[in-house]
C-alpha cells in the first residue's frame, strides 16, 4: 500500500517545522491564500513537495478538497492522510502504523490520531437546535497534552469522528464509495446514489471551516465505514491552519457576517440539519 499526505498551509515556511516531522512522506501542500510562493522560496522549507498555489484564501475545506482531488488523479497513493500543517508527529514510524492498520481492517475507511467515542447529543432532535449539541464525546489522543482535551489512549480502536488535524482515509473513501461486505471474508465497494467526494461534498454545502472533522465522521457513518482512532504521539499546535492567520482572518469577515464565527455557525447548522440519518452517532 502507498500512502501520500495533504496539507494546507497559509504559511508554508512557519510550517516547515512540523512539516519536516512527517518523515519524508510524498506530500502535496496547497498554499492558501499566497500568490508569492515560486520555487526559489519552496526550497528554503527543504520540504520535497508538490506544490499547489492560490492565490486567494481557499478555506481550509476547498484546500484541502483541492489537494486530495489532485492526489486521487495524479498518484496511485492507497491511502491519503489529510494533516493540519502544524500538526507535529514524534513516532517515526507513524506511516508503517497507519499502512499496517489498513490493511488489516478492511472496513476502515478514516484514521487518525485523536478521535470521539460519541459525537452529538442523545437526545439532539428532541430539544431545540443548539450547536453545542453537537458536541464530540469522550475524546481520546496520545498528543502531549492529551489530558487537557479529554483521556491518554495507547490502544487503537473504533470512534465516531476525529479531529481535524488528522484525517487519514482509504481511496476509496475519498472517491465517496460505500463499503459493503457479505458478514465473511468477502468485502468491496459500490458508489452510492449521487455519489460525492467528501470534501467536494463538504465544499458544495457551502461550508469553509469547522465541523468538518464531524461531517466526515457521518458521512463514514452513512456510508458503512469505519472509523479509527490510532494512538501515534505527537503535538498539535493548534490555531495555525487557519484561524491563526491574520489575512485568513480578514477574508473570513468578508465572505459572511461574523467572519470565522460565522463560518463556525454555518458550518454547525449543515451538520445538524444534513445528517440526521445517522446522528447522533456512538460506538
């Protein structure tokens, strides 16, 4: 199996850092918002990488949508691993674990390093809407600071949804394919009804950032794959993708009111309202 990385950065040479930690993965990094990034200024990063650049701020899911479009057509990558850029990894052999982890659950459609056994209310379409309804439960992660965001777990196992800095799913996932088995040994896929890439799905829906880690939880959850937590160390600076950036900033108050809160809401309400066949979802 051959696993490729995608990431997008507003800030490639802030990035570098934690970039470089990926261990010489074949990686695609889509520059968000930058029209200035030419070649002499990819290589002082010393990240052998596929550069992909706009010009115009993206939103981290049109980024990201971009990226792994381009990993689908133009590599024969198994398996794509979507990591925030400030997303530092300190087990060197993270890809080794992830490769092995695929290939022996076949029903597992996304990865990653921090994920929820719950994701929503019980009783989320019983009371009025309120988006912190639709909040992750019991989180667990082998980050540095796992404790402050939920539990250490050093066993991998099953979750409803993952955090954004690490979505790591199958091709086949990605191409919008449902998983389907016979209960034995004989499994494969089938393109559902109207069959969407997820981030093509996510961009179409309007939403830019946020809630899209939940989003690929149910839309797994929908189409009959499983979802992973794999407890692989590391540190996840936070902020930085996105919200961090000054100009991403700026952008997002123009694109709707409330700027990034805005697109909090929005991307919130979608959520709740798109996926009621399968929220609220527990393992």
């Amino acid at each position: 199996m051959k696993l490729t990385v995608v990431t997008a950065s507003t800030d490639p040479i802030r990035a570098a850092s934690c970039i470089l930690t990926w261990n010489d993965q074949p990686t695609i990094i889509v520059v968000n918002g930058r029209d200035y990034w030419v070649s002499e200024q990819a290589e002082q990063t010393e990240i052998q990488a596929t550069w992909l650049t706009e010009p115009a701020y993206l939103g981290s899911v049109s980024a990201f949508r971009r990226g792994v479009d381009w990993a689908l057509e133009h590599t024969e990558a198994d398996i794509i691993a979507c990591l925030h850029d400030d997303f530092e990894i300190h087990d060197q052999d993270w890809a080794t674990k992830v490769l092995r982890h695929f290939a022996r659950h076949p029903a597992c459609g996304l990865l990653g390093f921090g994920g929820a056994l719950g994701l929503g209310d019980e009783d989320l379409y019983q009371k009025p809407y309120n988006p912190m309804s639709l909040a992750r439960k019991h989180f667990r992660s082998n980050l540095v600071d796992a404790e402050a965001h939920g539990i250490r777990s050093l066993l991998p196992e099953r979750v409803a949804c993952l955090d954004g800095f690490s979505q790591i799913g199958r091709r086949e996932y990605w191409l919008g394919r449902q998983y389907v088995t016979d209960g034995k040994d004989r499994t494969g896929f089938t393109e559902p009804p109207n069959c969407v890439r997820p981030w093509t799905l996510l961009e179409d829906l309007g939403i830019r950032h946020h809630c899209y880690d939940s989003i690929l939880g149910a839309i797994a959850k929908r189409y009959d794959w499983e979802v992973w937590y794999l407890p692989v160390a590391g540190k996840h600076h936070g902020g930085r993708t996105a919200v961090g950036d000054a100009g991403y900033q700026e952008w997002a108050k123009g694109q709707m009111p409330g700027g990034d809160q805005g697109f909090w809401e929005f991307a919130h309400k979608v959520c709740y309202q798109e996926f009621k066949d399968v929220l609220p979802i527990r393992i």
